[in-house]
C-alpha cells in the first residue's frame, strides 16, 4: 500500500470510531419534525428534488481509487499566489469583499461585516494529521480580522464548519451571530457558542437592520460515517437596505437558484462555487461545475458574481489551477463580461 491509501484509509477508520465516541451532533427530533425537508421515517433531511444524494459503497470506493490514482497537480505542493489585504486600497464606498480561501469572504456592506463558511485550519478534516491539507494558507488570520457582526455558514462538512476556527473566532469576538441550517446550534452550542440562530429553508431572521434567509440548495450533510443528513444544508440571502448577497455555500446544479431569485429576488453579489467537480458522474449532484456555475449566474439575475471553493483544499480529481480557466471560457463563450464573474487571487479586495 502507498502512503497515499494508507492515510485514506486511517482516515475512514478513524472516522468510524469518532462517530463510536459520542462525538456526533446531538440529534433533536422535536426540532427537525416542522421541516418540510426532513423525513421523520428514515431521520434524515433530504434536497428539494426528495433526492438524499447517496452514494453506494462501490461508487465510494471507486471515487477513493480514482482520488489516489488522480494526476499529478504541482498547486498541491507549491499553492497559489497569496496577496496581503493590508496592502490594497480600502473602498472608498464602504462596500467591499476579501476572498481568504476556499468558502471564506469577509465581506463589508455599509459597515456591517460578515464572514462566510469560515475555515482558518490546516487541514479540512476532524483530525490534525489526515485529511485534506490547504494548499495556500489563509489571507488572513482570525487575529487579524476586524469587528465581525455575523457569520454564516452552509452545512457541517468540514471544508465549511470548522469548529476549532469558530471556538477561536467567538472567543476573540464573543459579540459575533452565528447564522446556521436547520441541526447545526446544538453543535455550535456544545462548543460554547452562545448567539446561534438556526433556520430552516426559507425561514427568516433579522440582525442589525439586516434580514437573514436560509435557501435550498442541492447538496447533503455529514461529519461522521453514521450521520448522513442528520442536519440540513442551505445557501444565504442577506438583504440589507440597500444591498443584496446570495452565498450558494455547496450545491449541485437543481431548479432552487431560479425559485431564490423568484421568491427572494435578484443578488447585487452572489458567491458561487466553482471547485471540486471530477470526476463529474460522481461529484455532479453535490457540486457545481465552472459551466454550472455560470448557469447559476444567470438563473439568480445576479449582477456580479464572485468565485469560491477553489484553489485551497485538494478535494477532488481536477487540477487545482482548472476552474477559474474554465469560468473565464464559459463566461466569454456567454458574452458576459469579465467584471460581472470574477475569481479573486487568494486575499484579493474587491471593491463593490
Ligand atoms: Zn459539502
């Protein structure tokens, strides 16, 4: 066995005896029995298509083989270009956001800041040695962040709700909100979290002038081998007075960015995955590819769109370098102009 295979596999070991240890998310029924998405049969939530995205044990360990024997990609080792945000010019209209990595924005609209899916640690995984180790470290640090009035956050995988990132976070800024789906406050609360509002899709929570909407998208749940969807999943709308942000979290393609549009209305800036798409027969339901991603663009009207999940986390087959090279084809196959879909550098400022 190669180093590669002997890693992944005590990685799925291990995770099978976290989940022996308790260290699963306290599953509450009550709370969950409401949900239009959730099954009260099989205890599990599902998209709105009633799909659950599940994958047999063969098209697991076929994806496993496929990721081992993937071709060689030189960001895994040498990372991308890391930019100092100190060092660009702040906007001059208050409006302005800083892609950190992967899913992570700190984004700033007429001075309330919000942190997005806020992943800070080495590695996309429940353990320090295993797992999915970042290619290029984060622009900035959590000490170095400034005043954070909320953060919200997808789903619970691990590239997304990194608990050791959000314990530092609220206790260097105990004031922030946390913005959750439907299952995930007890998680957040057992780590001493304290301001947790948790939603539903479609619900509706307002903060400082600023309304909060959990939105459907295609995707699932998991943190452990045992439970699959036991929590939900979900994009963001946060409408401010005057401004408009979708954050799409993860998702696969499906009809829900057409109903958000249609129920909620069109972003002034949506952030949209990119990444993590190959091989696509078994990444398609979960993730977006750069095509999709433009689809996505156009189905949500919105009137600019920023790049996220790339370039950070080694967690699928395609090069590293290849979704933002795709995106800018797809775009200029669409006669869209280059501004509207942009993908940042790593701690790239963008006025807005
Ligand atoms: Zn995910």
């Amino acid at each position: 066995m190669n180093k590669r295979l002997i890693s992944l596999t005590i990685f799925f070991i291990s995770l099978f005896f976290l989940n022996g240890c308790g260290l699963l998310n306290i599953h509450n029924e009550n709370v969950y029995l409401s949900s239009e998405n959730y099954d009260s049969v099989t205890k599990t939530f599902y998209n709105s298509n009633k799909d659950s995205n599940k994958k047999s044990s063969f098209e697991l360990i076929s994806f496993l083989l496929d990721f081992i024997k993937r071709p060689y990609d030189t960001r895994e080792s040498e990372g991308f270009t890391l930019l100092d945000p100190a060092k660009q010019k702040d906007s001059s209209n208050g409006r302005q956001v800083i892609w950190i990595g992967h899913s992570t924005l700190l984004l700033t609209i007429d001075g309330i800041t919000i942190l997005t899916d806020p992943v800070f640690s080495l590695r996309a995984s429940p353990f320090s040695s295993f797992g999915p180790k970042r290619v290029t470290p984060p622009a900035l640090q959590i000490i170095d962040l400034p005043k954070i009035d909320a953060i919200i956050i997808s789903h619970n995988h691990y590239d997304h709700l990194d608990i050791k990132s959000l314990k530092e976070l609220n206790k260097t800024q105990p004031q922030i909100r946390f913005f959750v789906p439907l299952g995930l406050k007890n998680l957040l609360i057992k780590n001493g979290l304290e301001f947790v509002h948790e939603l539903d899709w479609w619900e509706k929570a307002t903060f400082n002038g600023l309304t909060f909407t959990a939105t459907p998208v295609n995707h699932w749940s998991s943190r452990s081998l045992f439970d699959r969807n036991k929590t939900l999943w979900s994009g963001w709308m946060i409408d401010w007075p005057n401004y408009r942000f979708y954050f799409a979290g993860d998702s696969g393609y499906s009809n829900d960015f057409i109903e958000t549009r249609n129920r909620l209305g069109s972003p002034d800036l949506a952030a949209i995955p990119i990444g993590a798409y190959a091989p696509r027969n078994f990444m398609k339901q979960s993730h977006i590819n750069p095509e999709e991603a433009v689809r996505v663009f156009e189905d949500l009207s919105a009137k600019r769109a920023i790049a996220i999940h790339w370039g950070t986390y080694k967690l699928t087959t395609e090069l590293l370098s290849e979704p933002p090279i795709r995106l800018r084809a797809e775009i200029k196959r669409k006669n869209i102009k280059p501004s509207r879909f942009v993908s940042l550098k790593h701690g790239q400022k963008l006025n807005l």
